[in-house]
C-alpha cells in the first residue's frame, strides 16, 4: 500500500464523515467455534459462517465501499458471474480482492508485512510463545507464505483444516484493537486471553506497516502497574486492560474512557496521564457503568448519531439515575448497590485537580453537543427498544446502542431491533433496509450524499449473535472534521 501525502490518520469526532477505517471480515475461524469454547472465546453462540458472510456482512461490506471508496464497488460485482469469483471479491488472501486503502481489511495489511522475512520470524516467535506451539510447528509455521501465514494468525488453521490453536473470532470487532485520537494511536490491553494474540498482531502492524510510518512516535502503549501479576482477584481493578469499544472521541479536545467490564480504572488512570502529557486532548471523561456482560463497553450503552442525537440505554437516564418513581426504602436499596451505579467523572487538563461530577449521562451527552460541538439545536435522545420494558433491554443486547455513523446523520444499525426502529421515525429519521439502498446505489437511483438523517438497516440473523454492532466492527482511521 503506497503512502499518501495528505493525512492517513486523523479522527476528532464520532460523526464527521468517514473516510477510511481498519476492518476484518468474518473468517473461516468463525465457523470453527465450537458450544464448548464459545464463552472462553467470548461468544454467546455458534454462528453460521456463510449466513454471516454471504446474507450480512458483504453488505457491510459493498456500503462502506460505496461511502469510501465507490470506484471499487461501481459496477464490479455486476460483471462477476460466478458465484466463487463474486465470493473471492471479499477474501483477502485472493487475487480478486477489492484491494481498497479506504475501507482497510486486517488480514491485507498482516499479511503486507509478513513479507518481511525478519519481521515474519520474529511474529511466528511471539505466537509460537503466546500459544505454546512446539519448535517443529514454529518451523512449519516459518515457511509458509505471507498470505497462508496472515490465515492462519488469523483463523487457526494451518492449510485450512489442520488447527494448531485457537482462532481469534473477535478480529471483526476492530474498533478494540486501538483508537485513534486526532492523529495518535492509543493501542488496546484486552481484558480477556482469547484477545491476546489479536492484539500482539495488531501491535506488529501499527508498528510496522507503512501506513502507520509517520506516526511512529505517536502510537501510544500504556504501561503495566509494577507488580501486577502478584495482585489477588480483587485487586484486577489495578491491572491495566483497555479496549477501544470504552473510548470516544467526542471532539478534537474532549475523550470519553469508560471503566467497564474489560476497561479498568488503572488504565483509565494511566490514558488519562499520558493524553494529557503528550497534549492529544483538553478534556477527558471517565464514564464508569456496572461491570456486566449485558453492557461489556460504553459502545453498547450510547453512541452517537448528530451534533444534537444520541441513541442510549434508557436504565441510565436521568429519570432512572435519580429512581424519581422510588419510594424512601427503594431509594436506600437501590443506592445500597454500588457495582450497579452510573459515575461520570470529567477532567480537564488546565485543572485537573478539580473534576466535574455528572450525575447522569444525559447530562454528560448534553453537555458535549451543547459545549464542545456547538449545538444551537436542542439535544435529542433516542432510546434503546423506545424505553419500553423488556424491548430495551432485549434490544440493548442485540447492540440497538451501538451504531456507526458514515457521516452525520446517517448511521448503520441493525433491522432486528424494531422498537429502536420505531424510535428513530419518531424522532424524524427515514430508515432503509441495506439491501434497497445498495440496489439504488448500483442503478445510479441515489447518491450518499443524498443521505440525510437515515437510519440504514443491515440483516442480523447471525452477525448480532456475536454480540457487536457495527461501531464495534470498525476502527475509523480518518474522519473529516465537525
């Protein structure tokens, strides 16, 4: 991939208009996840893997394109008659791979620098120790090509049906493996083992790859606690774990870290010591939500739509942070549960011995359109499952929260979630199914920039069941700014 004079990396915003972006598509890992390990590899369920690709994820796929990139998607599939060719069209380690250097896939770019030969034998060192691999399957792994090599970091299989140890399933889940902040890259700790090799990849890439050459000095690591491998379980809150579905990028001066189930306070400490020390932000705001599997990252609890729109859960409004239908003995049990309780925190670099106190998110998200966005609008929420009990919830678990803005207004999200649905038309969004709108796009019936507040729904039989959305599918590289 040849470097580019004008920025390769810059983000200051959720919602500015998206440009380019790191992604990966399901793999042949995903269809060897087996009910045994699914948990262990933090899945809920088994998903089919030619469902997910073929019926879901290519859509994804054909509409970023279409946003980023359209000259590789015009007409292309069009001319593909064979239904393998039109299939090796979204495969990376095939010749007739979309190649694009806008809508960025993982395995391309793992693969670009296993070419390398010093670098391939120092990464095959590093899994082979990670996963405890004999030296002869270091060796065997040491002569395969670039491109079976990416494969098989990636999916576990060495020649497709030889796995010789886990995959890594959660790859598609991009926006975890770092954040870009303005023109820094902080890189992730995850929290869980079956992350650990996606990272030690994604780590060789970011340092490697001549993409990221000019930025070199501004890839960000945060350091481990001394001693942290003597602590006791309940000392894990001073271990460091981070992933990027727990920061936000609100504005070029203001950051949102959430300390969740797999983001610790320890390393919201140490990001907030080290962003402010390199002057990447003014502002950071520490959202701490209850650590369960229900909301895993802040990206599940709220992302955003527009300058003045927000989608969020409704169990953090302010109605409920305040339990205003509570009679005195409520209020005292409820305010007994202190795991269960919101907290939002925010510093600012010129008086950071002197933090604001939030007491609701609402107040949080107002206070960003209104402050550092510039809103005149009013700020408007919309709810997960239209703050109907139990669609809330059900539809908060099948990532109703987590949306991905393309550019302002317009956002990816998935069709199951009819409540939500209902909730965006209230609120004055059209809404369109992702199969019409590629239709239209291919006939030249409509342009992207005709998009204006459209709520763009993807089919998500399969792919929810992994428990992500589309803003945890992306890791935005370049944004134009708000």
């Amino acid at each position: 991939m040849a470097k580019n004079n004008a920025d390769q990396l810059k983000v200051s915003s959720e919602i500015g208009r998206l440009r380019r972006l790191l992604v990966h598509s399901p793999d042949s890992g995903l269809g060897k996840v087996v009910p045994s390990k699914a948990q262990d590899w933090l899945f809920e369920d088994i998903v089919h893997l030619d469902t997910i690709r073929k019926k879901e994820y290519d859509y994804y796929t054909k509409l970023l394109l279409y946003f980023l990139d359209p000259e590789k998607i015009s007409g292309s599939l069009k001319k593909i008659d064979d239904e393998k060719n039109r299939r090796d069209f979204y495969k990376p380690d095939n010749a007739s791979f979309f190649k694009s250097n806008k809508v960025i896939e993982v395995q391309w770019l793992l693969a670009s620098i296993l070419s390398d030969y010093e670098i391939k034998l120092r990464l095959v060192a590093s899994v082979c120790a990670i996963e405890n691999c004999s030296y002869e399957t270091q060796k065997q792994l040491s002569e395969l090509d670039a491109h079976s090599l990416a494969k098989t970091f990636i999916t576990g299989a060495m020649n497709d049906d030889k796995m010789i140890f886990p995959p890594v399933p959660n790859l598609i889940f991009t926006r975890d493996i770092g954040i870009v902040i303005n023109d820094h890259i902080l890189l992730n700790k995850p929290a869980k083992k079956a992350r650990t090799r996606e990272a030690l990849l994604m780590k060789y890439i970011f340092f490697n790859h001549p993409l990221f050459s000019e930025y070199q000095n501004k890839i960000i690591e945060l350091p481990d606690t001394y001693n942290h491998f003597l602590l006791p379980k309940d000392g894990d809150d001073k271990k460091v774990t981070l992933e990027g579905g727990d920061v936000m990028v609100v504005s070029k001066d203001h950051v949102l870290i959430g300390v969740s189930e797999r983001t610790t306070m320890e390393a919201a400490h140490q990001a907030i010591t080290i962003l402010f020390e390199k002057n990447v932000v003014k502002k950071i705001s520490i959202v701490k939500i209850p650590k369960k599997r229900d909301y895993m990252h802040i990206d599940t609890v709220f992302t955003q739509v527009k300058r003045n729109v927000w989608v969020m859960l409704g169990v953090f409004s302010k109605k409920t942070i305040k339990h205003e239908d509570a009679d005195s003995v409520q209020k005292i049990l409820i305010d007994g549960k202190k795991d269960e309780k919101l907290k939002i925190i925010q510093f600012r670099k010129k008086d950071i011995e002197n933090p604001i106190y939030f007491d609701n998110l609402e107040d949080l998200l107002v206070d960003i359109s209104e402050k550092d966005l510039w809103s005149k609008d009013n700020v408007k929420f919309i709810y997960s499952g239209n703050n109907e009990f139990p669609f809330d919830a059900r539809e908060q678990w099948t990532d109703s929260c987590n949306l991905l803005a393309l550019k302002e207004g317009v956002v990816l999200g998935y069709d199951r979630n009819d409540k939500t649905v209902e909730a965006f038309k209230e609120k004055g969004f059209d809404v369109i199914h992702a199969p019409e709108l590629i239709e239209k796009l291919e006939a030249g019936k409509i342009s992207v920039d005709d998009l204006e507040d459209t709520l763009i729904l993807m089919p998500s039989a399969e792919l929810s069941r992994a428990r992500g959305g589309f803003h945890c599918m992306s890791m935005p590289l370049l944004r134009d700014e708000v």
